[in-house]
C-alpha cells in the first residue's frame, strides 16, 4: 500500500479553463471533460485499488453532484479529504475521513496537511513537512513545505518520494542560522 497526496483537482469546473485563470490550464485541456478525463486516467496510472490518498481540497466546483460522485468512484484508492476553500461538492462524497487540518506520519516522516500553505506550523523546526494546494502552483515551496496541487505534478497525485526529492532541491525555509535564527529572533521579542 502506498501513500499519496494532491489538491485543487477543480473537477468539472469549466472556469477554471479560461485564459485569464492564474493555472493556465488552457494551456493543457481543450475541454472540462478533456481536463477531467485525464486527471482521472492520470490519477489511476500511479494510484492503485489499495493505496491512500489524501486530497488537500478543492476536489470539485461547479458540477453536479452526480458528476462529482461519478468521478470520485472512477478513482482508485482509500480516499481522505483536508477541506479546501471550494468544497461544497467535496463533503459529499464518501471519503475515508473530512478534516480541515491533519498531521500524521507516513514512512517515518512527520506531515502537516493543510489545504492553504503556512509560514510556520507545527514541529517544522523537528524536521516535520508541510504540505499544501490553494496556490495552483504560484507560491514557491521551500525544502519543508510544498504544493501538492495538481497543477504542479502533471494533473495527478504524488508520492513522498518525489516531494522529497524536489524539496531537495529547494532552499531551506530558514536559509541563515536555523534553530539558533529562531532563538535569537523569540530573544529580540522578549
């Protein structure tokens, strides 16, 4: 069983294809459906029937229910859904667990899960990672914290291998003096 995450699927969302959107999807889709189609395809390539994964929000906006529910059954794997800010059709569905935040650990590796990406969150100076969507791509990651979305992982989820493996080649969320920045910095506020 593997362990994967993603976020801001926009499923049936037809706006989201527009030129003007941030995402530029446009650029990929000729169609909602086209979108669709290969999210769902892409997403079953790497997810198997026994594999986990966890969707930081936004799994689908301004479909149907029926739409919605018939692309979350055509997806492989144990679902769990970290509420985004468009989840109106996303509580629906019948996901293994709703959370609006989630930390747990996956291979030995502490994780915070959060539909939007925080400055600071819990245990990150004890090596644990953040991982977020909202951004569709436009707020840069770091080597602890990372856009899961979609629209930075060719429009399907990824492992925490290969999150790893970019954050490697990201900088450091605090580049100069790490543990001690942070100590000096509590020191200037006292």
């Amino acid at each position: 069983m593997a362990t994967w995450f993603t976020s801001d699927q926009h499923y049936g969302h037809a706006g989201i294809l527009k030129p003007t959107m941030h995402c530029r999807r446009d650029l990929h889709f000729s169609s909602v459906e086209d979108m669709d189609r290969a999210m769902v395809e892409r997403w079953n390539e790497v997810v198997g029937p026994n594999d986990e994964v966890w969707c930081l929000g936004d799994f689908a906006y301004r479909c149907s229910e029926e739409y919605a529910k018939g692309i979350f059954n055509s997806l492989n794997g144990g679902k769990h859904l970290v509420k985004g800010n468009h989840e109106k059709l996303g509580v629906r569905m019948p996901w293994l667990s709703q959370q609006d935040y989630k930390e747990l650990t996956v291979d030995g590796q502490r994780l915070v899960l959060f539909h939007y990406g925080l400055r600071v969150w819990n245990q990150m100076r004890r090596g644990s990672l953040h991982l977020y969507g909202h951004s569709h791509g436009t707020l840069v990651g770091c080597s602890q914290s990372l856009d899961v979305g979609v629209d930075c992982w060719n429009f399907r989820p990824v492992s925490l291998d290969e999150i790893r493996a970019r954050m490697a080649t990201l900088p450091p969320a605090y580049p100069e003096g790490g543990q001690d920045a942070d100590e000096n910095a509590l020191a200037e506020c006292a």
